[in-house]
C-alpha cells in the first residue's frame, strides 16, 4: 500500500534533514509498503525549506508544500489532503518533524495496521511509554492531567494519549472525518481528529512511543491558547452528547424550581409548600425535556409514560436523599459551617445517581 508520511514542520532547519534521513533507513525494513514523505512547511522563516529542497536531489520520493502560519491543525489538513489527492495515500503517517518521536518504532505502527488496526495511537502513556525523566514536576503534571482531562472528558479512556502527533492510520478515516476538521486550525486538531476517528468506528490500537525533548529549535505551542480551545472541545461535543443534555435539562428544572418558590412565597404560602411544588414541576419538566430531547432515541411510548413517570419520581426522591444525607452527615462530623461544600459534593453526587439512574433505568436501551 502507498503510505506517506507526513512532517510538519515550523522552524525544524536542524532537525528536519536528521528525520528524514533516519526514516529513510527505517522504511527500508518494512515489508508491504511503499513509502514517499511530505512536508509540509509553513514557509518558515530559518528556511527549512531549503535543507528539504537540497535532500529532494538525493531523494526522490520527498515531496515539500509550503503556506503560511496558519496553526499546525491547518498545517496538517493541508499535508493529509495532499497526500491523498496528490501522493495517492492508502495510509497516512504523522509524525513531528522535531525528533521527539522516534523513527525506528514506525514499523510496529503498520504491523498493527497489517493486522487489522484503522488508526494506530503512539502512546506516552501506557506500559513501554514514558514521557521525559527531565521534564520538570509542573511539566510532568501538566501533560499527565492535561491527557487524563481529555480521556475522562471526552468519556473514551480506553485510548490513553490524545495530545501527541506519531499516528498512523488508513486514509477513509481522514476522508470521513474531513469536513469536520476544518474549524480546528491549531493543536486541539489531533484531539479532534482522534475523537471523530473513534466516532466513524475507527478500530484504534495504542503503541508505546518514549517522547523525548527536542535538542534544537523550540516548540511552538501556546499553552493558554491550547487549554482554552481544549476546554471548549470538550464542552461542546459533551453538549451534543446525551450527558451534556442532561445537565442543560437539570439546569433549566433548577431554575423552575427556584422560579415556583419565590412565586409560591410572594402569593404568602409557606416556603415548604412552595419547594415541594416547585421540586415537582421540575421533576415534570426534567421528565418531558429528557424525554423528548436527552433520551429522543429511546422516548417511551405512551403505554409505559405513567409507570415510568412514576418511578421517575422515585429515582428523583433518591437524588434527594443522597443530597440532603450529605448535608447532614458533612454538618455533623465538621461542622454546620462548612455546609456549602457538602451541599456542592451532594450536588454532583445527585447528578450522577440521576444519570446512572436514567440512562441504566428510566431510559435504559
Ligand atoms: N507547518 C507547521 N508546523 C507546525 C506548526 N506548529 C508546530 N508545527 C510542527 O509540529 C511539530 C510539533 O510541534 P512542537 O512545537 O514540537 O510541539 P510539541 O512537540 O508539542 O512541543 P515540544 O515539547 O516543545 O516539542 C513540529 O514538527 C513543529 O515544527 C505550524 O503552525 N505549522
Ligand atoms: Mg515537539
């Protein structure tokens, strides 16, 4: 099969010729395919083009496009793009220009693709991987947590590196997820792709890759940036989800609730009369929104509406006694003063319990 491998690259003059003479050598030992290389250069300014131009003369099969800085996700749909449409890729191969990722692993990335993978994974963060010694503590914590917020997040932990950039995988998979790419034009790319991989049924296999520092040329990421485009990934693909649903239909009985009290209490009914109304049109409309919006694919029928609806009480009763059961035992083993923290913790462990309990109970499949 006709794989390329593709190198993006961003003032990469020292390291780009050490690269790509290595994998020229680590190719040669892999049975099957036939390899050609593309980088793709944002016309950086220390001319790495140039080093890559003098190597095209020793070598045939490296291809160069350049553009401008548009941020490495753009960089990387351009180069993926090319490779398919101009290099005739069957198979699509990532990997930093800037010796971080080791050549000499690529050939157990297409073993797992020979034997059945759609989308191979290097992974610093499964048995065999390792991150830098070096690194600094903050460092260490910042890509550990970092991952793991992504992984949790994005509620796939059976895929253990989402933020590196050594892949392989078969081109459908970019195909598919194309058009879907384009919004992402920096790092948050590689999480996004990965995601929607795994959503078009991308059957994903981990590698264990060591991630060493580069040893010339500087990154070029820009953490606040990163973070903040990371954070709004993951809100909004959970908003489309059915969990983000759920708490966007928690919210809005919460505030009908509150709504119903404060009204209840101005007509001159005593605040307990008001909650209890208010809990219960929030129950009613926690049931109706999830019902036709969270949970549309598995709406109950008409037959079933009342008994459920029923036990929907039950399991609502249920989040209520976990809350106020925290409240009191937090009160009673610190203190009544540090009654807000519990009453946040029952909160959360209210939801979930409500969750669990709708989507494995009221609506389970
Ligand atoms: N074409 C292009 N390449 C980029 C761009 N940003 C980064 N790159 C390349 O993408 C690869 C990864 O970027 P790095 O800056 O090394 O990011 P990193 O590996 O997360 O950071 P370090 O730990 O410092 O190495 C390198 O080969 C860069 O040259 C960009 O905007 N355009
Ligand atoms: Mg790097």
């Amino acid at each position: 099969m006709n794989a390329v491998i593709i190198l993006p690259t961003y003032n990469e003059r020292p390291n780009i010729g050490v690269i790509l003479e290595k994998l020229h050598s680590v190719v040669k030992q892999i049975p099957g395919h036939r390899f050609t290389f593309l980088v793709v250069d944002d016309t950086s300014p220390d001319d790495t083009a140039s080093v890559v131009r003098g190597l095209q003369k020793k070598y045939t099969d490296i291809s160069i496009i350049t553009g401008k800085k548009e941020g490495l996700g753009k960089a990387l749909l351009r180069g993926l793009t090319y490779a398919i449409e101009r290099l005739k890729a069957d198979i699509l191969i990532q990997i930093d220009a800037d010796l971080s990722h080791d050549p000499s692993v690529l050939p157990r990335f297409l073993e797992a693709l020979d034997t059945g993978a759609d989308f191979v994974v290097g992974s610093r963060y499964i048995p065999g991987g390792s991150i830098p010694d070096n690194w600094g503590l903050h460092r260490k914590i910042y890509s550990v947590v970092g991952n793991a917020i992504v992984r949790f997040g994005l509620g796939f932990s059976s895929v253990h590196d989402w933020t590196g950039g050594y892949r392989a995988l078969r081109k459908t998979f970019f195909d598919s997820a194309k058009d879907e790419l384009r919004e992402y034009s920096g790092y948050v790319f590689q999480i996004a792709f990965l995601h929607k991989a795994i959503k078009h049924g991308a059957k994903i296999v981990e590698v264990p890759i060591h991630f060493t520092d580069r040893r010339f040329g500087h990154s070029k990421i820009a953490p606040s940036e990163y973070i903040r485009n990371v954070i709004v990934y993951i809100v909004k693909e959970r908003l489309k989800s059915s969990f983000g649903k759920f708490l966007v239909v928690g919210t809005v009985g919460f505030i009908l609730n509150t709504l119903v009290l404060e009204i209840f209490v101005l007509l001159g009914f005593h605040p307990t009369i008001g909650s209890a109304v208010g809990a219960e049109c929030a129950i009613i409309s926690n049931f109706f929104l999830n019902n036709h919006w969270t949970f549309q694919h598995r709406r109950i029928g008409k037959n079933q509406v009342v008994s459920k609806f029923i036990q929907f009480n039950g399991t609502s009763l249920g989040a209520l006694f976990i809350q106020s059961g925290i409240v009191a035992a937090g009160t009673f083993t610190m203190g009544v003063a540090a009654y807000r923290q519990f009453y946040i913790f029952g909160i959360v462990l209210g939801l979930l319990w409500n969750y669990f309990m709708y989507s494995r109970v009221i609506w389970k499949e």
